[in-house]
C-alpha cells in the first residue's frame, strides 16, 4: 500500500512538474520562409513581425484614385500599411489598383496581406533586397503611404551602390511593381 501511495505521488509531482515547464518558441529570423513569405522585420520579442510575398503581385499596377483625397492612407511608419491598405480600399472605388491586389491576396492558405507603407517598403529593401532574399527588382514599387490627392510615395530599389531607397512621390496613375506583406 505504501508503493503505491509513494507511485502515485510520484506521479502527481512529475505531472505537476511538466505543466509547469514552458518550451520557449525559437525566435523568428530575417530571411527565414513563414507562414506563406519571407520575414523582412522581427520586433523584439522575436515572435512577431512583418513578411513579404516570395513574389512580386503586379509589375504594373497603378497606386489609382488620382485626383482623390484618402487622408487615412498617410501613414509612414512600420506597421501603417494595413491601416493605409484598408483606408485606401475604402475610399476608392477604381478596381486593380495597388491596394485591391494585396487585399485580395490568397497565398499560403493566407488571405490578410496589404500594400505596405513607406517605411515598410524601405525595410524590405534594407532586410531582403539588399541581401538577395525574396526576389525583389530594381525597380520602383508602390507604398500604401499617400501624400496628397495626386501623390503617392514609392521606393525605387537600385544596384548603384552609392543611392539608397528613395522616398520619391509620384503620380497615382503610374504603374509600379507590387509585393503584398502581412503581418505575423
């Protein structure tokens, strides 16, 4: 009887043990294939962060709306772009646009990608392009991020090792790459 008192405190101490043991989630990595892309930025608890599409949506897509004013979109920093994204969905009307093919985005079992903001754009550029991951052009792709009724910003990536990503503006109508992000 005292075996198996003793058996089943053991047991219950073992058990009790386990529960309390937590496995620590290894940190994500720049580069690293997740959830359907390529992370391009990590935060600090190394569990959440911004990803790319592995490839580009559109090579000529225009930013649309030109002539209209969407002030909900002029968010620059990280983690504006779907807030731009869902600002600009609702204030234009026009089809094809930029933003209408991040937001109708179904890659890897995901459908919550959006057009990233400026800063986001400058990141994916510094964390992929820069090191050759994710198959991103030298060429000019769109932000979410609007600058005026006319005006949007984009980047332009270049393989002239003195520029840097630029945050030009240019008209919406012009037609510019697209990579859909999303966060994770």
């Amino acid at each position: 009887m005292k075996n198996l008192i003793l058996l089943a405190c053991l047991t219950l101490t073992i058990s009790a043990c386990k529960k309390d043991k937590k496995i620590a989630t290894p940190a994500k990595i720049i580069g690293q294939t997740y959830q359907g892309g390529i992370i391009f930025y990590v935060d600090a608890t190394g569990q959440h962060g911004l990803l790319a599409s592995p490839m580009d949506q559109s090579l000529s897509a225009i930013w649309g709306c030109f002539g209209t004013d969407i002030p909900a979109a002029a968010g620059i920093a990280v983690g504006t772009g779907q807030a731009n994204t869902t600002a600009i969905i609702k204030g234009c009307s026009e089809v094809g646009t930029a933003a209408n093919i991040c937001d109708d985005l179904n890659l890897g079992g995901y459908t919550d990608w959006f057009l990233p903001s400026k800063d986001e754009v400058n990141l994916m550029y510094n964390n992929l392009y820069l090191k050759n991951i994710g198959n991103l052009y030298s060429n000019k792709y769109w932000s979410s991020t609007q600058m005026s009724t006319k005006v949007a910003f984009f980047s332009f990536f270049t393989t002239d090792v003195i520029a840097a990503p630029t945050a030009s503006d240019s008209y919406k109508s012009n037609q510019y790459h697209v990579r859909a992000v999303r966060a994770f």
